[in-house]
C-alpha cells in the first residue's frame, strides 16, 4: 500500500523511480509505503524529512533516503550534482542523515504510546535504515558509514524490491542478535503494528466545514460576484434617463445603492426613493455608512415618509383608510403644498428602487415636482422587476407606458445573471412559479439546502420549531434568520408559539412577504400559504423564494402537496419543451 497513492509532482527523479518500483512491483503488495515523511521533532535539526518509510510486516521498518544524480565525497564533505549542473555540499553523510531522522520517527511513535506494555512491545521492534543510489550503476564501498546491505542501487532496482527489504531485515537482525535486549520474535512487526504506526504517523482525519463556515465563506463571495454587476454603471454616465429591469437577485438594490453614493460624492443632490419600509431602512443606513457625513445632500428611505415630512398630515388608523391616503390623498397635500420648489432645492437625480410599487400616476407627478427638469429632461435612475414583483399595482406595464408618454429614456437589456440565489434556490423558483430561469457565471454557488415539508395543519407550529432547533444545533446564528408569510404573525398559528415567542425576542425575525420584498437572508422559512394557484399567491411566492441567499425552508399544509405537485410537474414541461 502506497500513502499517498498518486503523486503527480516529485522532489526528485530519484524519488519517483523507487515511488514507481514500490508501487509496480507485485512483491511489494503486501508493505506499507510512506512517501515524504515530515518530522517537527527532529532529534538534532528543526525539522526533518524522510524520503520513504518501509513498514514491512515480518520484516521491519526502514527508513530510506534517494539519492539521484552525480555523488561523489571529497575531503569529508559529500557533494551532490544534479542534471543542470548544480552542486549542493553536505557535511553530513546521507547514511548519518536517514538514521537521525529514523531516530526522532521513532522516538516519536514511542512519545505518542501511553500505554506502558504497549510501549514496550513497540521499543523492541527494530528499525533501519537503507539509502538508494538511483543513479548509481555499480555497488560502491563507503567504509565504516554504510553496510553493504543498506545501499540500494540502479542495477538492484532491476530485481524484486522485496529482495531489497529481505537484505535490511536480515542486516539489521544481525547487527542487533548479540544485544541482551534483543528477542527475533517480539523485533518481528505485525500487520496491526505497521497499520498502528500508520494511524500515528499519517492517521486519517477530517476538519468539519461546518455549516455557518459554509454560510459565512459563501455570503463573501455572493457579494463579491455583486460587484460584477458594476459595469452597468458605467452605462449610466452617458444616460440621463435609464429604466433597468431584471429579476430578484440580480444585484438592483445594491446599484442603486452605489449609484447613490457615485452621484452624492460627485456633489449632487440625490433622492433614492422605495415602497416598502424595511427596504427604506436599509436603503438609508447603507448610505448613512458608505458617506457617513455627507447624508445632508441625500435623502434616502421610503417614498411615503418622505411625502410625511414635507406635509403636516397624519396616517389615519383604519387599515381601509391607510390604503386611500396613501394613495391619493397624501400626493395630493403635499402637491398642494410644494406647489412651487424653488430649483436650486430640488434634486440633481432620482433614482427608484423596486420602480414597480411606485410609477403610477398618483406618484409621476410627485416625481416631476421634486426632479429638476421634471421627468421629460431630468436625471432618474428606475430599478424594478415589472415581470414579478409587482404587488401593488395592477398593472404595471401601463405605467411603463405611461413614463413613455411623458419623457425619452434608455431602456438597459434587461438584467439575467443571479448573484444573490445558489443555482438550486432559484433554479426551484423558476419550477414552482414559473419564472424565467436565470443565468448564472462560474462563480455562482450550487447549493443543495432546499427542504420541503408538508405537515398537517396541526403539525405546522411543531415543524416551524424543529426547523429552528435543528439551525441552532448547527450554530447558525439567528440574525441569518428570516420567517416569511403572507400574513401578519399576528394572523398566523405562530402566535400560539412560546418557543417561536422567546427567539423572536431575542434575535430571529419575522416579516410579512410584502414588507420583506427587496430584502435577502441566509435562511429563509416560507410557512402560511392557503393555497398557490392563484396570481397573487404565485407572485409572493417568487417574492420570497428569492429572498433566500443560502437556504430554504418551504414548509406547506399536505392539502397544498397535490398542487406544489401539478405546478412543479407543468412548468417542468415547459422549460423542457423551451430546451431549458
């Protein structure tokens, strides 16, 4: 047996002219070959390394050293020449050398075995040594430092290498026969001893890559293929007015973001405006770290607080209400109210994050007010997903439309490579909502943590619960957390949940699938689908698939099974037929 038992590179044509003979030469099959033994405790040098070591059941254990090329000794010091003519010189002889470190191997192995009667069994095995001349055609006597036994030459090496190893053992029983200490049959190593020194020396191991290593190794580089994304912005220095469309996890958030800080430093004035409230705040501490004093020329955050602050108006309370106000009635004040905006008070650019909640024309009119030039000549940047995303207008291509009507832009081809998602997260999307399947480059991350569960309603709170238990024996932290519904948890079986309570207490979040969009987490749980055949419920459930950078949780009522079934069935129809 060779450990290693492949090696493509070698120190030296020497070493790997014996490598082959041990590995080729059938008498050799039942030895145990150890290639480049390294030693950090070297009886006389800092380190040490063995050419080979032979752990030869009923035989012995020899250390050997390769020697290649031109040897010769001069005046004490031996020299080596190898085939560019280079000279290294050596006080040392390659004999005294292979013994010291044999010694300190041994005195290792010895070191490593508690156990006393286990130890004096192995300090009766013998050990040797032996050095091959590779290039060395005919036996040379080196006098006092080496037996003849020992050496191994080119012409030896046309016999059995088991030749080789009988003429050490026999050598080196000899030598040691007439020591008081001495007993043939305890010197004799077995097949268990050879394979306990092998354990020592080169044992199996494995160093775990632990799930939040995983976690936390691939979050750094799903940001950094976001990066890759930035070459789009230089498009948008020769564009004023750009709409760029693509789907979740394509990068949108994180270039308007950047687009932001571009312009800002640049010494403009800039409003990054959003629908949704938790994507706002991320929106204004992003900015608020990257320019740290410079957020007087910015305003970033949701679209509605903004309208807030420029109006004395307060939300109503009534959910029927807050839907009408927002709508219509708040544009409307704050239209009446900053009916004239002086120019120089203005912004330089706007640039809409998910443009699909917001181009409607209660809003375009805000937008004209606020924009210098109106959006007919001004500078704006829209990011948006109209193909997916888009949950609260009913139809959002009119709106497209209508931008057309009123201003000339450039449309972006539209983004296609996911950089949030592994290729299984959104490769599942695409077959359970029937969303187009993106592209992906060579550094995107396979991953395989999907899992499905189908509970009875009664079971839901009892699998929701053994999901988290099971993220926490993994030690994954629950800030990386994230559980989705369609509904508020209020509204959901989750408040019964003391287990679910204390975690959401602590650092686990919970989100509605609406105010989570334009978000991302590591590990996303989907729980309190009433059904998923419907548009909405298909457009929500993309939503927060996409959500999930690492892992997914999908967890359905087993009424629902028959469904997930038919739609995962017809949309993989269709992406074969597609040639997908």
């Amino acid at each position: 047996m060779l450990i290693p038992e492949n090696i493509d590179k070698f120190e030296s044509e020497g070493e790997r002219l014996l490598y082959l003979k041990f590995k080729n030469d059938k008498s050799a099959s039942n030895f145990y070959v150890l290639h480049s033994v390294f030693t950090n405790y070297h009886c006389r040098n800092i380190t040490g390394e063995l050419d080979f070591l032979v752990l030869a059941p009923g035989h012995g254990i020899f250390a050997i050293e390769v020697k290649h090329g031109d040897v010769r000794r001069e005046g004490g010091t031996w020299l080596y020449e190898n085939r560019y003519g280079e000279v290294t010189a050596k006080k040392t002889s390659p004999f005294s050398q292979v013994s010291g470190t044999m010694n300190s191997i041994r005195a290792f192995l010895l070191n490593k075995l508690a156990d006393k009667k286990e130890n004096d069994r192995f300090s009766k095995i013998l050990f040797g040594t032996g050095v091959a001349f590779t290039s060395m055609n005919k036996f040379v006597d080196f006098g006092q430092e080496a037996h003849s036994w020992q050496i191994l030459t080119r012409q030896s090496m046309k016999l059995p290498v088991y030749n080789y190893i009988c003429a050490l053992s026999k050598g080196l029983h000899n030598q040691h026969k007439r020591k008081y200490w001495y007993d043939v049959n305890l010197s004799i190593p077995t097949d268990e001893d050879c394979r306990k020194i092998i354990q020592i020396l080169r044992g199996d191991f494995d160093i775990n890559y632990s799930e939040i290593n995983k976690i936390i190794d691939s979050d750094y580089l799903i940001e950094e293929h976001t990066k890759e994304q930035f070459h789009l912005l230089d498009f948008l220095n020769y564009n004023k007015r750009c709409l760029i469309q693509g789907p979740a996890g394509t990068g949108k958030t994180i270039m308007a973001i950047e687009v932001a800080r571009r312009n800002i430093l640049a010494g403009g004035k800039v409003a990054l405006l959003c629908f949704n409230r938790q994507l706002g705040l991320k929106l204004k501490k992003s900015l608020e770290c990257l320019l740290e004093n410079k957020m007087e020329r910015c305003y970033a955050g949701i679209f509605h607080m903004f309208l807030l602050d420029n109006t004395k108006l307060t939300v109503p309370e009534s959910e029927d209400d807050k839907t009408y106000f927002y709508k219509e009635t708040l544009p409307f004040e704050f239209l009446l109210e900053k009916e004239y905006i002086p120019e120089e008070e203005k912004y330089d650019l706007l640039i809409l994050d998910e443009a699909q909640d917001l181009v409607s024309p209660s809003y375009i009119e805000v937008f004209n007010t606020i924009l210098k030039g109106g959006l007919k000549n001004g500078s704006w940047v829209f990011f948006g997903d109209f193909s997916n995303q888009a949950i609260y207008l009913n139809n959002p291509f009119e709106t497209i439309n209508l931008l057309n009507e009123l201003s000339t832009f450039t449309k972006y081809p539209p983004l296609k490579i996911n950089c949030r998602n592994t290729k299984k997260i959104a490769n599942h999307n695409t077959l359970l909502t029937g969303a187009d399947k993106p592209d992906f480059t060579g550094k995107s991350i396979e991953g395989n943590s999907i899992v499905e569960v189908f509970p009875g309603k009664n079971k839901q709170i009892e699998c929701i619960e053994g999901v988290l238990k099971g993220l926490l024996k993994e030690s994954i932290p629950m800030e990386k957390v994230i559980l989705l519904s369609p509904r508020r948890i209020e509204n959901t079986f989750l408040k019964d949940s003391p287990f679910v309570s204390e975690l959401l207490s602590k650092a686990l979040t919970y989100s509605t699938i609406h105010s989570f969009k334009g978000l991302e987490s590591t590990v996303i749980v989907i729980f309190g689908f009433e059904e998923i055949t419907s548009e909405d419920s298909q457009r929500l459930l993309y939503i927060g698939i996409s959500r999930a950078r690492q892992r997914l949780y999908l967890i359905l009522s087993k009424e629902l099974k028959k469904d997930y079934q038919k739609i995962v069935a017809k949309n993989s129809i269709k992406l074969n037929e597609n040639g997908n």
